[in-house]
C-alpha cells in the first residue's frame, strides 16, 4: 500500500472496530414491506399521481423541461421560474425569500456571510452537521448550549450579550435524530429580550406542520419572529433545494455576500417549476397532515406500551438502542422482515445513542406498522 494511504487505512480499520464504518447500499430494486427510511414525509415522491400531472403540464411552461442552468443565479441562472417561487412563498410566510440549492448549501453560507468576529453564534448541541460546518466556516466566536435547555441558553446570554456585537441564536424546530422540538415563543422571548437574531432550521417540519404545512413556526404563530427561517425542498416537499424567509436588508446581503449562492450553479429550471407545484400542492395537505400525525401518535403509543424507548412528538421515531453492534444487528433482522431501517451510529448520534430512526409517512397505513413494536421488543 502506498504509504501515503496507511493512515486512512489505520482509521477505516478503527470505525470497523467501534461498528461506525459505513458503506453505500442500493436498497431500490429491493421489496419491502415499508419503508422507514424516507424523509418523504407526506407520500409525494413515492406516489406517481404527482408526477404524471406534472409532467403533463410542463408543455404550457417555456423552458419547463430544462435540464441545466447553465450558471449561477447571479448570472444567467436567475429565470422566471425561480423568481415567481420565491414571490408565491413570500405571499405565504408573509416575508422575503431567497432560494438555494440544498439545506447544506444554505446552512454552510448563511452564518458565515452574516457574522463576523465581533459576533457570537450560540447552537443547540445538537443541530445538524450542516449547521455546525456553517459556524467553523464563520469567524463567529460560539458556544453550544445543552439541548433545548434555554435556562443554560439564558446564562450564556445574560454572561456575554455586552462582549459582542452581535448574537445568533440558532435552532432546528424539529430535530432530526430525536425527533423532539423546539420551543420558539420560549426562543423568540430570549432573542427579544437580549436583542438577538434567531435562526430556525425548519427542515423537518415543512410540510407537515402547521395548517399550511409552513412549518413549526406557523403552528406556534411565531413566523414573524423567526429572524432567519430555513426550510428545505428535500424532505417533505419531495425534491431538491432550500430557502430562507428573512427581512429584505437580509436577503440584499446575501445575494452580494453568501459564497454558497454566488459561487454555484442555479438549479435547473425542470427542478424549480416542480418546487412551485410541489409547495402550491402541499398548502391545501392538511388531510395528509392530520392522518400522519395520528399514524405517529398510534405508533408512539405502542412503543410506550412495549416499554421500548422512544421520543419526540414528531413524526420522526427514534428507538434507543445504545450499542453500536447491537444497533446494526437489529436493523439487518428488521431489512429480513420487510422493515427498511438503517442504524444510526456516532458520529450522526452521541456516543453510546445509537439508534434506529423511523420515518413514518404519510402513505403508510397502520396495518403495516402494527407488528412493528412487539417485533422490536423481541429481538431488543
């Protein structure tokens, strides 16, 4: 082996150890029973319906077949189709919105173009990946308060708003290991009081919360105190992008500051016409919203019943398991009997947290997933 290797090869060996060495399965020509690792929240990518009317009306849309951009927003790649997205969903959150190509593209470029080293960002422990290579790519001093504790969240803020410019306080709404919430009128009240901005990563709850699907921000009725409200188009919108609802002066700033937009290719134009169908379609799911919720609720109860630990309210299960090798164990038996579940190990999760999160759908129905719990509860 090249010796320039040896150390790759020394910690590939070391994640086979621990159980945290992963690989690339293709699980799409294979019958499951269900499918509990999709985030297609809300049954649209699974169901052809969707697509059939899609592509049947994309005749009347010039350009609605394009398949590339051809360059970067700020060049060519800013067409109609983009733009009349962006002004329906500002119709809708009743502010400004800018798009982007993925919840990655917006999480690394956001905090990095609004911060500087005079500013302090302070993130939940555990938001996502995304969020947390936002930050180390900003020049934001930071700090990571523990879990939906805002009483540590309040210290830190009471300990250091006078050292600082400026304060981020930064949160998913729903989080997307354990499936539990975010406070926001307890969030907004902190931002408020100590003169914060507040940043909300909605990527888990567009779509299914909320009387238009908006979001966790439209239920509690707080959208209009969310500073900086990111969404992505990957889960339940069934499809690719993200976007941030924001004050004008914000949105001006990042189309001429936020390197993960200026410096990429638009998204195609076949893409950006399915994202409008998709979020005009999804305004008027509250049916498909109302039943997954109360699939989720059957579901969760049943855990409980079982006495098999799980948490959240969401429509994201997690089942703690703890051991890593024990983990992948129980999902192999589950892909055995039909269930398509995946072990979620470190570093995704804690040390010693691994789990199986499942994903409960909106296509799914209760007969599918009723033997779920006890045949957990058997091999555990």
């Amino acid at each position: 082996m090249d010796h320039k290797l040896a150390k790759y090869q020394e910690e590939l060996e070391e994640l086979r150890q621990k159980g945290n060495f992963r690989q690339m399965g293709n699980f799409s020509d294979q019958k499951f029973r269900v499918n509990l690792s999709s985030n297609d929240y809300l049954g649209i990518a699974a169901n052809p319906n969707y697509l059939s009317s899609f592509y049947q009306g994309l005749g009347n849309t010039p350009g609605a077949f394009q398949c590339g951009s051809g360059s970067s927003r700020l060049l060519t790649g800013n067409f109609d189709l983009y733009e009349q997205l962006e002004k329906e969903m500002a119709n809708q959150y009743g502010q400004p919105v800018l798009f982007f190509n993925s919840g990655y593209h917006a999480n690394i470029g956001l905090l990095p173009a609004l911060t500087g080293k005079r500013d302090l960002i302070l993130s939940d422990k555990l938001n996502h990946a995304s969020i947390i290579d936002g930050i180390r790519l900003s020049d934001a001093e930071f700090i990571r308060y523990k879990h939906l504790d805002y009483e540590h969240l309040e210290k830190l803020l009471i300990q250091k708003r006078n050292a600082f410019e400026r304060i981020f306080i930064v949160s998913e709404s729903i989080f997307s290991m354990d499936g539990d919430e975010a406070d926001l009128k307890r969030l907004v009240d902190l931002k408020n009081r100590f003169d914060c901005f507040l940043y909300l990563d909605e990527a888990h709850a567009l779509g299914v919360r909320g009387t238009k699907g908006l979001g966790l921000a439209e239920e509690q009725g707080c959208m209009h105190e969310i500073d900086l409200l990111v969404g992505t188009f990957g889960k339940a919108m069934a499809s690719q992008g993200a976007f941030v609802v924001c004050h004008e002066q914000i949105k001006s700033y990042l189309v001429n500051r936020m390197r993960s937009l200026i410096f990429t290719t638009a998204l195609p134009p076949v893409i950006v016409n399915w994202n409008l169908q998709v979020f005009r379609a999804v305004l008027y799911m509250s049916k498909e919203r109302k039943y997954l919720a109360e699939l989720c609720d059957r579901l969760r109860n049943q855990f409980i019943e079982n006495d098999i630990e799980t948490g959240g309210n969401s429509n994201i299960l997690p089942v703690m398991v703890g051991d890593n090798e024990k983990c992948i164990i129980l999902a192999e038996h589950l892909r055995k009997l039909g269930f398509l579940v995946f072990p979620i190990r470190p570093p995704t999760v804690p040390p010693n947290k691994a789990r199986l999160r499942l994903s409960v759908c909106a296509d799914m129905n209760w007969k599918e997933l009723e033997d779920l719990p006890k045949i957990i509860k058997e091999l555990i």
